[in-house]
C-alpha cells in the first residue's frame, strides 16, 4: 500500500513538563521543545498545550505526492473539505477533533532485533546460559509509534473519511464498538470508536519482544506505581503482548510486541469480535477504568467548555 506508517502526532496536554518528564521515563528520545523521537521511527510525538488532554493531529506517511493527489480526489467526491498540495494533505475529523495529515515520509528501515532464545520441552536452545532477558539493562527503548485509539462522536463520518477518502483498511471489527483500522502492514495502526464526546484513549509504542514489555513497565512503576492501569497480558485483537501505563494527563500509552501483520491483504479474513471479553487472551483482570477512565466527566465538561 502507497501508505506506510503513522509519521507522528500531536498530543495536547495541560501540563507540558510533567508529560514531558513521563515520555522520557518512558523511552522516548527528548529532542527538545517538547519533541520527542523513537528508536527507528524519528520525531514521532510532539506536546503542545490544551486545556484538556486531546490527541490533535495525526500523520500518515506515504511514498510520493501522487498518493496525497489520489486521496485528495476521493475526498473531494466525498465534498469533504482540505487542504492538499505536493507537500502534503490535511483534513479535519469533526467528530474526533483530530486533523489528520498525510505527507511524504521515509519507509521504516528498523534495525534487526536480536532474537531472543527461548527453551521449550523437547528444544532446548540455550545451553549453560542465563535467559538473556533476566540480564538485560539500560533503558527500554521503543522503536516506533504503533497505533492510537481514539472516541469519535460521529463514528460514522469518521470511518469515511479514514476508509473511502484516505484509504485505510479494516482489519477486525469489535461489534458495537468500532474497528482496527491500519495504513501499513501492522495490525492496526488507528482504532476509531464509539463515543459520547471526543477523546483519546491511548498510544502503543513497539518494543522488541516480551521481555522489554515488562521491564519497560517495572521501571515505569519503579517511579511511581499510579501510573499502572493494565498488564501484562496478550490481545486477542491483533495478538500482540501488553502494558498499559497513565501519563499525567490521563492519556494511556502502551508498551507492545509480537503484533499480527498483514503483508497479503487476501489471505487476512477480518473477525468481529464481541465486548470487553474479547480485548485480552489472558492477563490480569481489565478494571473498569480501562474502557472508562476516571477523568471522563471532565473531560466532558472540559470538551463542553471549549465549544461553547
């Protein structure tokens, strides 16, 4: 596909040095002005000021102009107004809040992770060596920007812009709620989802492997253990191994690895699964405030405000 990967996004927040400061625990390379890079994926988040937290921009990386022309087309025969020339598009979702922007961007080249080497019953492939995920140190590093969830109050308009007008595909469905929708060979790269007013749920960031989801997390909540909202445990929607962790804002971002990749659009059957039940294979108990953070009346009314 022309589209290749989330380039960045913009993330409104109140106080911007204490988000700041999470992003850094987090692995996130600092570049200055409140900029922040991942291992392969370059500058891929950036803080700017909101009354309420709020993702504002979204980007998508594609290979050359003649991709942002097709879909400034589609958008057009949809009578969905942007803005688009050679070195980029934009176009305002209403329903989520957020301008999605699509410009020409550099494909991923990711350096190769080391394998890890798991023993097994009957393969045992480290002899006479400790597991080398019990002996790693330093700072868990994420390699890229995975996907963003975000609340739309006009799920449906918001599908058509991301499917018909940019060009996104449906991966798997969650009935009732919305879908995995992805730009790249990734699983997902964008859940769009049902809601009551415009917010973002959470980020995910790729990590190598296992390993680095739970020590990324331990040393997370080394610092500071309000910051835990759910983990370890593995999707069943897209397969991969998580750890959900609250910035200052409220905002979750996710630690993940092992994630489902489509790489042959044929052979993938999209699946609608069903409710909360179906959000993990295993892993701890998902608290209710996973699927309602605590700050949703104010954001509510911090969302109300702004409009009015």
């Amino acid at each position: 596909m022309s589209m290749h990967r989330i380039s960045s996004i913009t993330l409104g927040v109140p106080d911007l040095d204490a988000t700041a400061e999470f992003y850094t625990d987090f692995g996130l390379t600092p570049l200055g002005d409140h900029r922040f890079a991942t291992l392969d994926g370059g500058e891929q988040l950036k803080l700017a000021y909101s009354p309420v937290r709020r993702l504002l921009e979204y980007g998508v990386g594609v290979d050359d102009p003649d991709d942002i022309r097709s879909a400034s087309s589609r958008l057009s025969r949809m009578d969905v107004q942007h803005t688009a020339s050679d070195e980029g598009l934009a176009v305002f979702d209403e329903g989520s809040g957020v301008t999605i922007s699509m410009t020409p961007t550099a494909r991923y080249a990711p350096s190769p992770a080391e394998t890890p080497e798991y023993n097994a019953p009957g393969e045992v492939v480290r002899h006479n060596e400790r597991a080398p995920g019990s002996t790693r140190e330093g700072l868990v590093r994420p390699r890229k920007l995975g996907h963003v969830v975000l609340g739309t109050t006009d799920i449906e308009r918001t599908e058509q812009i991301v499917l018909e007008g940019l060009g996104f595909k449906i991966s798997d469905t969650i009935r009732n709620v919305g879908h995995f929708v992805r730009c790249s060979t990734d699983h997902h790269n964008l859940m769009v989802q049902r809601a009551p007013f415009r917010f973002m749920h959470h980020t995910s960031w790729q990590v190598d492997d296992i390993d680095e989801v739970g020590r990324g997390a331990a040393r997370m909540l080394e610092a500071d253990p309000e910051r835990h909202v759910w983990g370890l445990g593995r999707h069943n929607v897209g397969g991969n191994f998580f750890w959900y962790l609250k910035d200052p804002a409220g905002n979750f971002a996710e630690y993940y690895s092992d994630l489902d990749v489509i790489d042959d659009d044929e052979a993938w059957r999209p699946e609608v699964f069903g409710g909360r039940h179906s959000l993990a294979a295993w892993g701890p108990h998902m608290p209710p405030s996973f699927l309602k953070p605590e700050d949703l009346g104010a954001l509510m009314s911090g969302m109300h405000s702004e409009r009015v």
